[in-house]
C-alpha cells in the first residue's frame, strides 16, 4: 500500500514501478564538507540525476582583486583553498612575481617551498580524516588527522604568526626569516607526520571493509578525466602522471628529488591512495630543502614602496592541493590588475559530479563526493 | 617582450600555422604563454584543429577567463594543454559588441560547460549552443554581470530585478 495517494503501485511481479524520489543533500550538511548542495533524484537505492548548486560561499574574489593594490589582495587569495593557504598564496605572488619581473632570492624560494609541501600535507590529512568519516570510522580517522594538523598549524604559527591565513608571502620573497630553533621543530613535527601517515595506512588501508567501499567505485578513465578537466590527484588516479611540478616546474622544484604517485584505475581507492601516498613525497620534499636552503636574503632588495605594472598578461600554473591552481592576471598600468581570474582545481573537479555519482547508491554518492576532495572556498571564490 | 618574439615565433605557433594553414589568427606573447587571437567565426574551426589534429593534439581545456575589455567589448581566453606534446597555448577570441555572441565549445570539451557558465554569468557572454545556461556562482534570477568594468564594487544590497546594461554602458 502506498502511503502518497499519487504514487502508482503496481502488484505485477518483477516488474515493481516505483516513484522517483528528490532528496536535498546541503548546503548545511556535513557530508558536503562545506556550503555545497545537490539534489539527487533517487529510484529506490540508485540514484538517477543529481544537480549541484555552488555559490554559496561566492565572496567576489576576482572583482576584489581588481580594486585593490597588488600586495592588499594577497590576503583574499589566501581564503580560497583555506585547507592550504600557502599554497594560494605561492600561486598568486609567483604571478605577480612573473608579470613584474621580480627576482625572488634563493633561501625564500626553499621556505616557500617548505612552507607549500607542508600545506599540501595539512590538506591532504584534512581529507584522509574527512574521507575515513565519510566511509564510517567517525571519530577515529578525524582525530588521527587533527593531531597531525594541530603539529603543522602550531608550526605555521611560530613562522609567520598565524595559523590558518598566515599571508606570509611577501611579493619578492617571504615576510621574515625563519626561527632559529625551525630545522629541529620542523623534523620533528615530520617525524609526527610519518607517524600519522602509517597510522592512517594502518586504519584505512588495511581496513576490510574500508576497502570493501571503495574499491571498483566509479572508475574514471584517462580519457574520461582529461575530457572533465579533472588535474591533480583525481588525474594522477586514474594514472596519468602528470604533476605540475614535474611538468612545468616553479620555484625550486626542479632542484628536487621526488615522485608521481598514481593509481591504477582511477576509482575511490585510488584516488584515497594518491593522496596517502602524496604525503610521503611532500615529506620527502621538505627533507631535501631543510638540507639545501642556503643562507642569505628572504625579500628580494630594493623593492618599490607601490608596485606598478605597465603592461602584461600571465597564466600562471602550480600544482594545488586539489589539482592544477592557476593564475591569470592581466596589467594595463597602474598599481590593481586591470583582470586576475583563478582557475580552482576543486571547481573543474567537482564539475563532473553528476556523471560520478549518477548510476550508483545514495550511500556511495557520498563517499564519491568525498573522493573529489572539494574546497568550498575555491569552487566559489 | 622576451627574446623569442624577435627572433620569431615560439615553435608553437609555427606548427599551429603548418597543421591549420586555412585558419588566421594573430600571435602575441604573454609571459608564460603563446597568445592566439582569433575572430569568433574561426573559434569553433580553430578549436576543432587544435583539439583533434595528432601534431596538436590539445587535449586538456584548462580554463577560460571572460574579460571586459572596456571600449573593444567582451573577450573570451582559453588556456589549453596537450598531455600527448606537452605544450601550452592560449587562445583570444574578441565578442561582437552588440550582441557578445561566442560559440560554446562544450561539444569539444565537456570541462568547458561551468567556465562558460561562469564567464556568461560574470561578464555577460552568450555562449550559443551552450546545453545549460543558467548562473552558476550567482543567484539563479540574477542578472547582473559583476565583473564588468562598469559595475560598481559596491552597490546596494537588493539586487534582484536589476540589469546591467551592454557593455561600456554606466549602470
């Protein structure tokens, strides 16, 4: 008996006729992990249509941007992926840096770089924690991931004074130099990272039924995800290896020692796994500058008091957290970019939701969503 | 301008010219990438050749970014890469002024469908043939381009039933 009166019931066998479903997932929704929402049209179990909403946390970054002084709008920049504001911030001075002509010394190219790898791992702990209480180990895999944040924040902290939004960045280099006590404080809390790295290896990896859930869900070709402008670890999944890093090295990157985790077919597990693995080498990374980083200058000498740039046009890509962060950015004289657009890794990403998720259950929609490892604050700007 | 753009043109561009013959464009530099500017009629032939010709091969769309250029009306940029070649190029497509028309290329590249949507909604392009134009980042009734050079950054806050005139125009 159905209890709509316009829901059609059919007793034939085998042949049950059900009444598609909408079901609201967000904006306010844990599982969105941020201000996201989709519809999801349900038949049963199986989802058949979803439709993502964004523009929620839409704070007109670019327009911004373009009314403020280069050096203002770095701070803007920062909030976009929130998870890793180091990393926006490294992507929008190299930008500035390039279309003015700056020299950037040395030793802030190595902080930079410290600073850079250490966000990504911040990030991607964020996700491993997150991503193991989408799966179902609620509170375990969040506070394995907390403590390790909680080590690198501390860090970030005592270098540039804050923790989340440090504008450390300076155009032409960083804003002071590190504490004398950084090279011990910073093996340290890598050490810890490690630590937190096999405990995670430990709980999720070698977790039946972890892997039950992610394994063979949704696998995505290469063709399929270079079609979506999938970047970053949801391309390395699928196998390609395509870093930026690698492939069109900034900063010191090409001075370094280190590899392209990928996955074999580009499902959940793989795209888990990359991440895991991603870690390591960031680790890796950060060793080699704390043994490389020569003495010397942190800001560039003999910078302008207003920057000016007459005239020029960049598209600047790094590799973000979540995939290729790039920044473009237009001079026509005088001291604001005449136009500075980002392209958010996590807005391409998260683009390709519908054809994911359609096709597969409402409890996997979820862990799907959680794979693609969004930030709302750069899908919105 | 870097030393490249005396001596020629960037290798790039010289093999879109050998692989395209039939399709003009102007080149210029920017500091990281070739620039292509090419007349919207050419956009769809010129995208179609970088995208499925072997030598080419652009593969990956990158990003598009609208821009307001003020008096010489609405542009479109595409940033694209190629995975097989490994190299970059950049594309300038100018909008007619009246009626800020461009082709949607989402039937080439299905990356393109929220970048188009974006730039519609922020500076005002119609993409023709796009599957899906609604806002995406603003409010669903909207229409309002921000990013326009002649909207304010500040305006008052009930927006709805407001429209931003065509380009160059104070609103």
């Amino acid at each position: 008996m159905s209890v709509w009166p316009e829901e059609r019931v059919t007793t034939a066998e085998g042949d049950l006729d059900t009444v598609d479903m909408t079901v609201n997932v967000g904006p306010q929704h844990p599982a969105t992990h941020g201000v996201f929402r989709m519809v999801l049209t349900v038949d049963g179990e199986l989802v058949v249509d979803c439709e993502p909403y964004i523009g929620y946390l839409h704070r007109g970054l670019e327009k911004l941007s373009e009314n403020a002084d280069y050096r203002q709008a770095m701070g803007w920049w920062d909030r976009t992926d929130y998870l890793a504001g180091m990393c926006c911030e490294g992507a929008y001075t190299m930008a500035v840096e390039k279309l003015a002509g700056i020299e950037v010394p040395e030793r802030a190219e190595y902080i930079r770089v410290i600073m850079m790898e250490l966000s990504r791992i911040n990030s991607h702990f964020m996700f491993l924690g997150a991503f193991g209480a989408d799966v179902g180990s609620f509170g375990t895999s969040f506070v394995y991931a907390w403590r390790e944040r909680e080590r690198i924040y501390d860090l970030f902290e005592e270098v540039a004074g804050d923790r989340m939004f440090p504008t450390y960045f300076r155009i032409g280099g960083v804003t002071m130099d590190l504490p004398d006590n950084f090279e011990s404080r910073c093996r340290w809390v890598l050490s810890s990272v490690r630590q937190g790295l096999e405990d995670f290896d430990g709980l999720l990896t070698g977790n039946e039924v972890f892997v039950e859930r992610c394994k063979d869900l949704t696998p995505v070709t290469p063709e399929q995800a270079i079609a979506w402008g999938f970047t970053g670890p949801m391309l390395r999944a699928t196998g390609v290896p395509w870093d930026i890093r690698k492939a069109e090295p900034y900063s010191v990157y090409p001075e370094l020692d280190f590899e392209i985790p990928v996955g074999l077919q580009g499902d959940v597990f793989d795209r888990f796994h990359v991440r895991l693995a991603e870690c390591y080498q960031s680790v890796r990374i950060i060793e080699q500058c704390l043994e490389q980083m020569p003495e010397g200058r942190v800001l560039a000498p003999k910078l302008p008091k207003t920057l000016r740039i007459n005239e020029g046009e960049i598209y600047m890509p790094t590799e973000g957290t979540k995939g290729e962060y790039g920044v473009y950015m237009m001079a026509r004289g005088g001291t604001q970019p005449y136009r500075a657009k980002l392209r958010s890794p996590s807005f391409c990403n998260l683009s390709a939701l519908k054809e994911l998720v359609v096709g597969s259950y409402v409890a996997d929609a979820i862990i799907i969503l959680g794979s693609l490892d969004i930030v709302l604050g750069e899908v919105d700007k | 301008m870097s030393a490249e753009a005396v001596i020629g043109e960037p290798e790039i561009v010289a093999l879109v010219r050998e692989r395209l013959p039939n399709i003009p464009f102007e080149f210029s530099e920017t500091k990281t990438y070739a620039d292509l500017r090419v007349a919207p009629e050419h956009l769809l032939a010129l995208v179609t050749g970088l995208r499925e010709d072997p030598e080419l091969s652009f593969d990956l769309l990158r990003n598009i970014v609208a821009m307001d250029m003020e008096e010489d009306g609405l542009e479109a940029k595409y940033q694209l890469y190629s995975f097989r070649h490994g190299h970059a190029l950049q594309l300038t497509a100018p909008a007619p002024i009246p009626s800020c028309e461009l082709p949607s290329i989402t039937g080439l590249y299905p990356a393109a469908n929220w970048h188009e949507r974006e730039a519609a909604e922020m500076v005002g392009l119609v993409f023709t043939g796009h599957p899906d134009p609604r806002n995406l980042l603003l409010e669903e009734d909207l229409r309002i381009h921000p990013l326009r050079k002649a909207h304010p950054l500040q305006k008052a806050e009930i927006l709805q039933g407001i429209e931003d005139g065509p380009p160059g125009v104070e609103v």
